[in-house]
C-alpha cells in the first residue's frame, strides 16, 4: 500500500458511514482543484467530462493512459482522497479491467465506479472478482462503488425495477463490491427500499425530480453524485462566452474569477 492509498482510502471509506457525501464531480486537475478549495471532502470524477476534455465520446471510448494521466494529474494538486468513475473498466476482459483499475489506484485513485452498462450481471461480477484479487495482491484498498444502469437504460419495467436492482446489489455485494451506484432512480419510495435492502451503501445522481438532501438521508442514501451535470454548464456557459465574442468581439456579462485567485489555486501545489 502506498502513502496515499494508506491516507486516503480509510477516509473516504468513512465518509459513507452517516449523512449524504455530496461529490460534485471534475474532468481534470483545474475543475477538481476549484472544488476542493470549497470544501470538498472528496473529489469524483466524472467519465463524460474527462472524456469530453479529450476529444472523445462518452461510453468507454477513452484511451486507458488518457484516464490514467487524468488521475495522475489530479491527485497531484489535491489533498482530499479521490474516486474515478472507470465506466466498464475499459475492457470487456476482467483481467484487463483489474489491471486497469490497480493502475489507478497506483496513479492515486482510492475508489472507482464501475458499471454494468447493458451487459449482464454475470459479466460485472467476474470484473468485480478479478478487481478484488488483484487489489488484495498488491495490497491497496479501493472503494469499489459498483452502478447498475437498471433504471438509467430503462432494463425492467417500473414495477420490476426495485427488484432487478435489489437482484443486482446482492450479486455484487458477494462479488466484492463496497458500495451500489442506482443513476436514474428519484421516487422517494423506490430509493428507501433500495437503501433498506441492498446491503450497501446506496449511491444516487443529481436529477430535478429527486427528493431534497435531508430526505435522501433520511431514506438511507450515503451518497450524491453531480455526474456529468457540472460538465454539461460548463460547456453551455463556455458556449455562450464564446459565442459573444466571436459574433462581435464582446463577452458575455457575468461573475468571473480573477486570475489571481483562478492562479492561487495552483501555488502551493
């Protein structure tokens, strides 16, 4: 286990013990930076803004060493532990899968994401297998949230959805998962049945439609992700400063950093 990993990955571990951990999720060193210095207990990253901000699609697209420069990078400029969404691991084959997240997790990552996607359950089981494994051989501890897309790609019908999921969690739990990620789901009762009988810690993302942050609690959600929300304003507002400026040389009006303090970030990094 190296210093980081030793630091870090019992800190983030206890940061699902009780109330929400919020994580409002980065693409790169500069947006994970910024969110630290408002107080973040932890920074996530998300998999649509890094592979945005290299020029790829969404949907493990993204070169393995893109994902792993990005790591490398942003634990160099925080000091709050970090958890990379790895989308299927890169790879369909669990040896390869395991060997890219002991890569991250050497690069400074001390938890992950992993999806099912549209795959089976069996298919994400034998990655969560091979993960564990390797982990334990090289003797690093990573927080493996595993996200099932049972409601993010519509996989059962609304009334069968708690209960596929619930199918799922419990086939990840034995697989070695620490935490469950259920993007997409936001009534209020479907989240307390999950929460009550998952047996792990239930991870949900930012929708309009979702119950305040107290409820949340209150049912049992230990964590909030932004996801690619964060991401998608920036490219909106990115959009429309540009935009003005290349209609008629003016911007945008609105806050901005001053770059003394955008630059202050960075000084003692």
């Amino acid at each position: 286990m190296n210093a980081r990993n030793a630091e870090h990955a019992p800190r983030f571990r206890t940061l699902h013990a009780h109330g929400v951990l919020r994580l409002a999720n980065a693409w790169d060193a500069g947006s994970a930076r910024l969110i630290e210095s408002l107080g973040a207990p932890a920074i996530a990253t998300t998999s649509a803004g890094v592979a945005w901000a290299h020029g790829y699609v969404d949907g493990d697209a993204l070169p393995i060493e893109r994902l792993l420069d990005t790591v490398a990078e942003i634990a160099r400029v925080i000091h709050v532990p970090l958890t990379v969404d790895m989308e299927g691991g890169y790879s369909e084959d669990p040896a390869v899968v395991a060997t890219n997240v002991v890569r991250a997790a050497e690069a400074g990552a001390v938890g992950i994401n992993i999806e099912d996607g549209g795959g089976s359950a069996d298919a994400l089981c034998a990655k969560l297998a091979r993960i564990r494994d390797a982990l334990a051989t090289r003797g690093l501890d990573v927080y493996v949230n595993a996200r099932t897309d049972v409601y993010l790609r519509g996989l059962a019908s609304s009334e069968a959805r708690v209960a596929m999921v619930l199918e799922r969690a419990a086939l990840y739990r034995d697989a070695g998962a620490d935490g469950l990620f259920v993007p997409g789901v936001t009534e209020a009762g479907a989240i307390g049945d999950i929460a009550s009988a998952a047996g792990l810690p239930l991870n949900v993302m930012l929708r309009p439609s979702l119950p305040p942050l107290a409820e949340l609690e209150a049912l049992g959600v230990r964590r909030l992700s932004a996801g690619s929300d964060l991401a998608e304003a920036m490219f909106a507002y990115m959009g429309q400063l540009a935009g003005a400026f290349l209609e008629d040389g003016r911007a945008v009006p609105g806050e901005r950093m001053a770059y003394g303090e955008v630059n202050a970030l960075f000084a003692d990094r």
